[in-house]
C-alpha cells in the first residue's frame, strides 16, 4: 500500500476542488491519499493531522501555487506549519524523494517554496494537464517508473543474440539480504503521538534485484502472517535496499531479521519460476521459428518455376 499526504494551500474553492479530485484519481489508481477535506472534523487538532500524514505518508505531494508559496515561505498558517515539519524531516531524514512538488499554477522559479527549489517537479498546470506529467507522478508514487536492466554476462560471441539472454538469465544468483546499513537508520520523532517511537531501517541486499523480484518479496512481506508483530505494508525495496518503513532495532532482533530472510528466499523461490517459465517460452518459441524456416527452405527447393 502505497501512502501519500497532500499539502496545499486554500487559496479558493476551486483550487480545493482541485487538489480534491487529483487525490481522488490518485486513489483509484491505487495510491492511499490523505486529505484534509475527508479526515479534518470540527473539534480535531489539526497541528497532530498535519504531523502524523506527514511522518506516516511514504510520500507527501506539495500542490505549489504563489499563495502556498507565501504562506509557506512566511511560515503562515498550517502551510507554514507543514513547511516546518517537512524541513525539519528533510534535515533529520534527508529522504529528499518523499517530498514530490506539483506545479499547479504559475512559473515553478517564481511559485516554488525556497525548501522546494532546485527539485524536480510534476507539471500539472492547465485544464486540463498534461496526462503524461500525470503518469510521471503516477509511476512515482507506485515505484513503477522504467529501470535500466541488469548488467549481465559479456557474451564470448555475439553470432547468437538469443544465447546471450538466456545465458545472463542463468547467471542470475539469488538475492540474499547482507545486513543492516547503519549510517541510514533514521530517527525516531519520540513526539508522544502515537507511533512516534518507531523508525524506518534500511537492508543492504547482496545485489541490485529486478522490479520483478521487488514486486515478489514486497507481496511475501505483506502476506506473511509470521507472528503478531508483523506489519503488512511497511516493507519497500529502492534500489539495492531493502526499507522496513515503521519499526525499531529491537523488533528487527526479535522479530523481523527471520521473516526478512524467509520472504527473501520466497522471492528468490517465485523469481527462478519466473525466469524458467520464460526460458521454456522462448525455447518453445525458438523452435516453432527454427521448424517454420526449415519448410520454407524445403518449399522453395522443391516449388520449381522452370
């Protein structure tokens, strides 16, 4: 379950509207979006709101215009508000990914944040905008956007294209967690709210995994009931690491280190099926081309025009 908060500005109905339906399409396509508009009631706080969407949301999308732009920047308000928890976050956490800017209106040098400037922004100007900017934010937020491809084996001829694939698909070693990487341990917020005392810890895998074996360990984590300790949709993979998003040191000795190692090697288990369901395709593949070529040949030697 991807999480994400919107921060903006109210600076009309039509903006509110706005931000409104943009969450709402994020929602349909499968990203958990919180929104003042559906959570806030009269009589809630709205400073404890503000700090746990933001603490608890993978991502947090900030909806820039010139008046979310002012108040932030003069710290005004609960834009001004938010802007202080989200500087403070990037100075503990230094996750700089988790803050995603959309430009809804104006020139983004002239509408962005002093915090913002110099990030690349998601261009949602116009009315409509643009479907592309759109899927950029999209693939984004569910972790979807095109990755190169692993670097595999320097093929000893190149006269068999289809032989080279294979043999870097048989190089693949399975991908095993190495350890804590203890330099990226984050900080707890220890604010007093609920929660407040659990941190994110990064894995170091053994090598950079395929989107596809992304996909697989997060789904193992999320499905495995190991023991009553165990948070379904806290576990991410970016890049060659491995994130549990809400824990602490102490659960990872007790608990987690185990359920770490198990959902590694169910991946592992579902990626090798993966990769020889694809080999038995190809071959398949292959051979009904290799079959197809072989009565060509016989037809053209035995079809005479003489």
């Amino acid at each position: 379950m991807v999480t994400a908060f919107a921060s903006y500005s109210h600076d009309s109905n039509n903006h509110k509207v706005w931000v409104r339906d943009l969450a709402a399409r994020l929602r349909g396509d499968g990203v958990t979006v919180a929104l003042d508009q559906w959570e806030v009631v009269p009589g809630d706080q709205l400073p404890e709101f503000m700090e746990r969407s933001i603490r608890d949301s993978k991502y947090v999308l900030v909806v820039c215009t010139p008046g979310y732009k002012r108040r932030a920047d003069e710290r005004k308000g609960g834009v001004g508000y938010e802007g202080d928890i989200i500087t403070g976050d990037l100075l503990i956490h230094r996750n700089q990914r988790k803050f995603i800017p959309i430009l809804r209106s104006g020139e983004w040098a002239a509408v962005a944040p002093s915090w913002l400037k110099g990030k690349y922004f998601v261009d949602l100007r116009g009315d409509p905008y643009s479907e592309d900017q759109y899927n950029d934010l999209l693939t984004t937020l569910l972790g979807t956007r095109p990755q190169a491809p692993p670097v595999g084996v320097r093929p000893t001829s190149t006269a068999n294209p289809q032989s080279a694939t294979a043999a870097r698909e048989v190089t693949r070693e399975p991908i095993t967690i190495e350890g804590i990487i203890a330099d990226k341990v984050t900080m707890p917020l220890m604010d007093g709210t609920r929660g407040s005392g659990l941190y994110q810890v990064p894995f170091k895998l053994s090598r950079r995994p395929e989107p596809e074996w992304a996909e697989l360990f997060i789904d193992a984590w999320n499905h495995s009931i190991i023991h009553n300790m165990h948070r379904p949709g806290t576990a991410d993979v970016e890049g060659d690491i491995v994130w549990l998003l809400r824990t602490t040191l102490d659960e990872v000795e007790k608990y987690h280190r185990d359920s770490l190692k198990l959902c590694a090697q169910r991946a592992n288990e579902q990626y090798a099926k993966l990769l020889q369901a694809r080999r038995t395709e190809r071959e398949a593949r292959e051979g009904h081309e290799r079959a197809h070529r072989a009565a060509a040949e016989d037809a053209a030697k035995r079809i005479k025009f003489d």
